[in-house]
C-alpha cells in the first residue's frame, strides 16, 4: 500500500495497514515524518517529482492520502499506475475552499452564507452578502485556524486580503452557532456506505479541542447529518474514508467542511469502536467488505498540542494513573505551539463521568 503524506494520520494508517499484513511505503519530503517511521519504505521526495511518483505506482498495488493538499496533478499521475482512492476529482474539490462551497451549493446542501473573493474589487459586494463579522479565509492551504482571519469592516477585509497577498478567499459569514458535530464514513466502490457515530465538537483557536460521542444532539438532527454525510459521499463519487463537517444553528445543519480522509474528530474510534477509521482505510482501498462501526464504549477524545511542552509537562503519569485512559503519541520530534504531537480517549459506560474525566486530564497535562 502506498500513501501520499508522512504526518499523523499517514501513521495511522501505516499502523493499520502493517497490522492487517500489509507493506507499506510513504511518499513525503520530511525525513522525519512520523509516518515515515512507521513505513517499510520511505520516499523522501516531493509530491511532484515525477520519479518518486512513478516508484511509487509501479511498487504499490493502490495508493492513498492522508491529507487534501495533495497536488490533483500528483493522483492523476499516479491513477496512470495504480489504483489511487480516492480519486482526484473529489480531492481537487476539497482541497480549495472556494471550489468546496461552490460544489456544495451547487448541490443543493446548506452552508453558512458565503462570498468568493477574487480581487480586492469583490470584498464590498461580498460583505453585503455575508454581513460582519466576517472570516476571510484563503481558498487553499488553510487548516488548524490558520490562513484565516475575523473581518469587522471593509477596510479590515481589504488589509487582510492584502496580508494574504491577494490570493483567492473565500469571505464567510459568521453564524449562531449551538454546536458542531462531525460524521466520519466510509464508501466503498460498490457505493457501500458506513458511518460511525456522531462526533459533537469543540474547537479552540480554530483547532479540534475536543470531541464527544456520541453526539448530545436529537436523534432527528443525528439522522439527518447521517442522510446528508452519505449524499454528499454518494454526489462525489467517493471511495475512501471522508469526514463531513457541520454546524448547527437554529436547529438546523448547515455544511461546513468535507475533509476526503480520516480525521481528528474520528479518533476516539481507535478505542471505541469494533473498526477504527484506519482499518476502514485499509479497507476501503484494497476492495475488502467494510468493518463494522460500532460503538462500543461512549467515549470523549482530547487533542495534545505543543502548547503542553513547558514546566516540567505534559505530565503522563498523571493520565496514565487511569486505567480507561488510552493515550496516542505520533512521534513528532518537535513540540511546537498549535502543532498536533497526540491525543486521549477517555472511555466510559457514563458520558458525562467520561467528559468530567477528560476535562480534569485536560488540565492535568
């Protein structure tokens, strides 16, 4: 198996892969990738060069990402050797924002309002269509918070577009937000869909906090997050392991990301469920009939940040003192402020103790 992109999510993967009796090679330009650690083989090359592309395609029987920001040009190169899932139509949607919300739109599925930003020329007409506040957001690249930025007024648009060196945006309108919820689901070619349980999501400074499941929403909004994840899986075509993000406001769901791979808010299912998103990976790319996505235990996942490397800390064993923690470090080398180095899962037969325990560590750390 072959995956584009050495970070923690191609180690998971690498992980699943290895321990399904699968070899595997990463394809990813940073010889200390923590996918790369965990690889059989480790391509230290760009995702352009033709030649690593080409040792890849002609070693791997298929081939995968672990993140959107995957050259399209990359996947199709490849899908000349080999089979890639998932392909990269649905990729190339993802990966650009303005090209996301267009397609969602097109569609027929609800987003928060939105405007695309070409020139400096199109901010006055946006704002009048998304109201301030405002987020500019730069249409790729853009994840964990950054490359976006609160917008008050024209002149702090039209300074913030200029910060972004007047690349492509996308100007969205802020929201009364009740909560955020996520669906992780996988599709097979037969157009096989499985859906795991509802995250309900907390973010800080634009990155993934926490995530609670199952979700505290009504059945009725959980089945129709299920009914809209799959159409939208269905409308793309997809093969692969894709997470739908949304917002709710007013009781109502409104679109607000689609990420075409595992994602964060999908961890707790390393602990918590009979198939873990990565086996569904695995799965989902060698052609095998899709695990089951049960969940076994409520569950509460918890983000570690580099933020945590000071005073002494992140103090283990602290966390560890609790048998129904489970702990997942991704063997970065560098802590830095922002950057993803792990996370916990704190399982429990009782939500709320799960999420008083996580909350306490949380602190703890």
């Amino acid at each position: 198996m072959g995956i584009l992109g050495g970070g923690q999510l191609g180690r998971m993967f690498t992980i699943a892969a290895r321990t399904m009796g699968y070899k595997v090679m990463v394809l990813d330009p940073d010889f200390a990738s923590p996918a790369g650690q965990m690889a059989d083989v480790h391509l230290q090359a760009e995702y352009t060069d033709h030649g690593a592309l080409k040792q890849l395609g002609a070693a791997c029987a298929a081939v995968t990402t672990e993140f959107e920001n995957v050259p399209a040009a990359s996947l199709i190169e490849l899908a000349g050797h080999t089979r890639v899932s998932p392909g990269a139509a649905c990729v190339a949607i993802a990966q650009d924002r303005s090209h996301e919300k267009s397609w969602l739109a097109e569609n027929g599925f609800a987003t928060a309002p939105f405007a695309l930003i070409y020139s400096e020329g199109d901010l006055d007409a946006g704002l009048a269509d998304t109201g301030t506040p405002a987020l500019l957001k730069v249409a790729r690249f853009g994840y964990d918070g950054k490359g976006q930025v609160r917008v008050n007024t024209r002149e702090e648009a039209r300074a913030a577009f200029r910060e972004f060196g007047g690349q492509p945006c996308v100007l969205e309108g802020f929201v009364k937000l009740e909560c955020e919820v996520s669906v992780v689901l996988a599709r097979s070619d037969a157009g096989e869909c499985v859906m795991f349980p509802i995250a309900e999501n907390r973010h800080e400074n634009g990155i993934l906090d926490v995530s609670v499941v199952s979700a505290r929403v009504p059945d009725h909004l959980a089945d129709e997050a299920r009914a809209m994840a799959r159409a939208i899986a269905d409308r793309l075509g997809y093969v692969g392991v894709m997470a739908v993000e949304f917002f709710v406001v007013s009781g109502r769901l409104l679109v607000n990301e689609i990420a075409p791979r595992p994602h964060n808010s999908g961890h707790y299912t390393l602990d918590a469920c009979v198939t873990d998103q990565f086996e569904q990976q695995v799965r989902a790319l060698c052609g095998l009939p899709l695990g089951d996505t049960r969940l076994l235990s409520p569950v509460v996942m918890v983000n570690i940040l580099g933020d945590r490397w000071h005073d002494g800390g992140p103090h283990w064993d602290a966390l560890l003192a609790h048998p129904n923690i489970k702990l997942h470090l991704y063997g970065k080398e560098a802590a830095r402020p922002g950057r993803k180095m792990g996370h916990f899962n704190v399982l429990d037969a009782d939500l709320s103790a799960a999420l008083a325990l996580a909350e306490q560590m949380r602190g703890a750390l």
